[in-house]
C-alpha cells in the first residue's frame, strides 16, 4: 500500500531559490497523492513565515537560500512542536560529509544531490512520508563542526620567498605549511596531522622533488598524499617524470595566483571526494557489522526464549491435570516472557540514549525491594546451579533514579555473576554510602577471564557463555550512567569479582 493510498491530499513547501527547479519539484510533488496544494518560497525566511499559516504536511528546501539556509530552516522545523513531525527532504548541490552529517543528526528525512531525476525525486518523498520522522539531536551541530575537516597544504621550497607568496596565496582558505627542504618535508609527511596535498620544488639542493615524491609514493604510510609540482617552464623532463612517480600536476614558477588557486581547488576537490568516499564505505561497513550484531542478538536473545516458551507450552497443555508439574510450567514461560520483555525495553532505552533521545525520568526507590524482584525473576537460574545468594542491601536504603532501567541494570549483572559463579556458588549484593551517592556490591568468587578483563564493560563482549550476546554488562554501565552514576569492577584469582555500582542518594 503506497502512502497515496491512505491520503487523498497533501499540502507541499518547496523552498528553492531557483524558478525552473522550484517548477520541476512542484511538478513531481503532485503525483503524491490525488490531491496536491504547493506552497513556494525562494528563500528560508520566508518559508519559515510560510510555516507559520499553512498546515504543510511535506517540506523540501536547497540547502544553500538566500537569508536564511536550509539547514537552519530544519533545526527551526524540528525544534518547533507544531513542526517537529513534518517530514523533511533536503537537496543540495555538493557533496560534503559535514553538510550531510550535520542534516541527519539535525533529523533530515532525505537528503539528495543534485542533479537528480524525476523518478529519483518521487522515490525519495514517498519514502521520506512512510518512514517516522527523527528527532533533532541538540548537541549535533557543534559536534559536525568540530569534525569538519581543514584541508592541510605543505609548500616546499628551498626559496623562502617563493614559500610566503604562495603561502600568502592559499593561507585564507587552507591550513598552510612549509619545508625549505626535502628531507623536512618528508618528516611533515609522516606526522599527524599529514598535509591532504603538498606543492613540491622540483629543484632542491640535497634532496630534488624528484627524489621526495618517489619516497612519498613508496611509504604505505603518505602514498595518499596529493603531490603538485612546482617547476620552471624549462623543466618539462622532470615534470614527466614526477607524473610518472604519482604526481597529479604541475604549477609553473613565478606562481600566478589565479592559477594556483584553481589548480589547488581542483585537486581538493577530488581530495575531499576520495574522503568522503573512504568514509561512505567505512560507514556501509559499520552499518553491516551493526546490522550482524543486531541479528545475532535477537537470535539469541529472541528466538531462544520464544522456542522455550513453545516448548513448555506444549509440555503444558499435556500435564494440565497435574497441577505441580504444570505450575512449573507457567512458571517457565512466564520467566520466558520477562525475559524477553527486559530484552526488548533494552534494546529500545539503548537506542534512544546512545543517539542522545532519552527522557529520564528519576524518581526515589527503595534498592532492596527492587533487588528481591530481579532475584525473583531469576530464580530459575538460582534453582537450577543451585547458587547461594545474599541480599544484605538495607531495606531503608533509597536512591534516585528509574525503575526500569535500574531493574535492567541490576538484572544483568546479577544474572552475569550467576553465570559465571563456578568455584563457589555463591553471589553477595551488599552497599555502602559514600559522599553522595550509595554503592551497591556485586560479589562472586570467579575471576573475569583473563581475555576479557580489561574490555568487560565493553559492547559484545563475551567469553565462555556460548551463544549470549556480551551485551549485559555494557548494558548496565549505560544505564548507570545514564542515572548520573558510574560503574567499577575489581577482579582477580583470589577473591573473585565485585562490581560497584554508585548512584545518587535519595
């Protein structure tokens, strides 16, 4: 069922500055749905004036506008409560990394590079009104700009004049440095942070830009480095064979301004395309390491219990006239269902704090009572190991914080020590109180593997339990912190693992 089908009218902001595009949008926009009123505006002021006495269900606005620019139409947009939920397509003539990561931390629907077709534009507002709109991450925009990158230029010269003109030439728009000589220049290489493109001399004393471009393109570690070769008009012999050694061009001497801008804007250019490139890639392979993680955590965390419950379902349908046996039964899958219920609140208070979403909400608790839950609802794997366990927490002892989160949290590590306890079956929950906040123990008498130790708060961290995900004690630290606390651990051959949990008092 496509989005038209349960909408028969749709109100449309195209924002941009140009009539002919403005024309072709609107133009595509109005297959979207049966009815299609456009609203248009060339510039964001404007739009946002729009905004204010039109119910608009579907923006779509350039980036660059007059007046006000379409990234700060959105933040407008999803600050806004009357506006927050309104879908958002953003289109843009270049392609850079930080504008585009800016617009989806800002909570951009779609964003798309011009030029683009019809049958692509269409696509792309029917998927931007099917999917739920995400929220503004606050703190984003002044994490994109600190990520912006400032490309690195090393001009190498024997001739000190011949550096500052050139030095003066690019300093406003580049981050600019210099090497009288090659083996310098080769030492600026090396170190970080390595210049994004060097403008070689080709004749030096010691050590020619010959001889500098062949090490620079035979070291792993700066053969990405972009090589342009400044060179008199005589030289054309050396220019040949820089070009052949990896250069990508060359500037003739005296340098002329113009030229050596545009020459260095043209190869930035590619630069930040190969960038940006590199790191399109690295975020495919990130999203399908996630993507992995994310199923086999619902294999394991999923799937298993529900075929349990399956199980124990059948088993009771054929003992229900043996009520202690199928009492057992009910009591296993309704452990079954928490446990699912846990991972699935996990999963989605994990998500919401780890992009910055999430509301807390703390609220005074009495730690004890809610340690004797989660105990209760891990006592299936107390029974079955046959574990002694001890809750010495006093019963006025109260601290703030969430419910449900502090039932995850303390579920999961209880349940860790339950797991690993195997020399002496036996967990410990003990407190004390120091400063402002009280601390909760976590005791059991097996050390951390030593192949983990150090990374035992980490995510998908896990040895020895077979299939479980290594989420649990990343999980907890989370949600402790999350609280306003901190989480620590101690272990060792002899007297096992303690894990403390400080959260504010009460």
């Amino acid at each position: 069922m496509s989005w038209s089908d349960n909408h028969q009218s749709i109100t449309v902001l195209i924002v941009e500055p140009h009539e002919t595009i403005r024309s072709m949008i609107a133009s595509t926009a109005k297959k979207l749905a049966p009815e299609v009123t456009v609203v248009q505006s060339s510039n964001g002021v404007d739009a946002r004036e729009k905004l204010n006495y039109n119910d608009i269900q579907l923006i779509i606005s350039e980036w660059k506008l007059p007046k006000l620019e379409g990234i700060s139409l959105l933040q407008y947009v999803r600050s806004n409560p009357r506006t927050a939920q309104i879908p958002f397509v953003m289109t843009s003539a270049t392609i850079d990394q930080s504008n585009v990561m800016q617009a989806i931390q800002s909570g951009v629907s779609e964003y798309i590079v011009k030029p683009f077709s019809s049958q692509i534009l269409l696509s792309r507002l029917q998927r931007a009104l099917s999917k739920p709109v995400r929220p503004m991450n606050a703190v984003t925009t002044e994490q994109s700009e600190q990520k912006e990158h400032v490309t690195q230029v090393l001009v190498v010269d024997d001739v000190a004049d011949n550096i500052k003109v050139i030095s003066d030439i690019l300093r406003k728009d580049y981050k600019v440095k210099a090497a009288l000589n090659g083996k310098k220049a080769l030492q600026i290489c090396a170190m970080e942070p390595q210049p994004d493109l060097v403008l070689l001399d080709i004749m030096m004393p010691d050590m020619d830009g010959i001889e500098v471009c062949k090490r620079l393109k035979a070291d792993p570690n700066t053969q990405h480095i972009t090589v342009i070769f400044l060179s008199a008009l005589e030289q054309t012999e050396h220019i040949v064979k820089g070009l052949e050694l990896g250069a990508v061009d060359y500037i003739t001497k005296p340098a002329n301004p113009s030229i050596v801008r545009s020459r260095v804007k043209a190869h930035c250019r590619a630069i930040d395309s190969n960038r940006l490139m590199r790191a399109q890639i690295d975020t495919m392979m990130e999203n399908a390491k996630l993507r992995e993680q994310f199923d086999t955590v619902n294999q394991q965390e999923v799937v298993s219990p529900i075929k349990e419950i399956q199980t124990a379902s059948n088993s009771l349908s054929n003992h229900l006239n043996d009520p202690q046996k199928a009492q057992q039964y009910l009591d296993f899958i309704q452990q079954n269902c928490q446990q699912l219920q846990l991972h699935l609140d996990n999963m989605q208070a994990l998500q919401k704090i780890e992009r910055n979403e999430y509301e807390l909400k703390p609220t005074t608790q009495a730690i004890h009572n809610l340690l004797d839950k989660v105990l209760l609802g891990l006592s299936h794997i107390i029974s079955n190991q046959q574990i002694n366990i001890t809750n010495s927490v006093p019963a006025d002892l109260k601290i703030r914080g969430e419910q449900q989160l502090l039932f995850a949290l303390f579920t999961h590590l209880i349940q860790n020590a339950l797991e690993a306890s195997t020399k002496n079956k036996a967990v410990t929950i003990s407190a004390q109180t120091e400063s402002q906040f009280h601390i909760i123990e976590v005791h059991n008498s097996d050390p951390i593997p030593q192949q983990i130790r150090h990374q035992f708060l980490e995510k998908f961290v896990s040895h020895g339990k077979g299939s479980r995900s290594g989420l649990g004690t990343y999980t907890a630290k989370v949600l402790t912190e999350q609280q306003k606390g901190f989480i620590e651990y101690r272990s060792d051959e002899q007297s096992g693992t303690s894990v403390y949990v400080s959260l504010p008092i009460a």
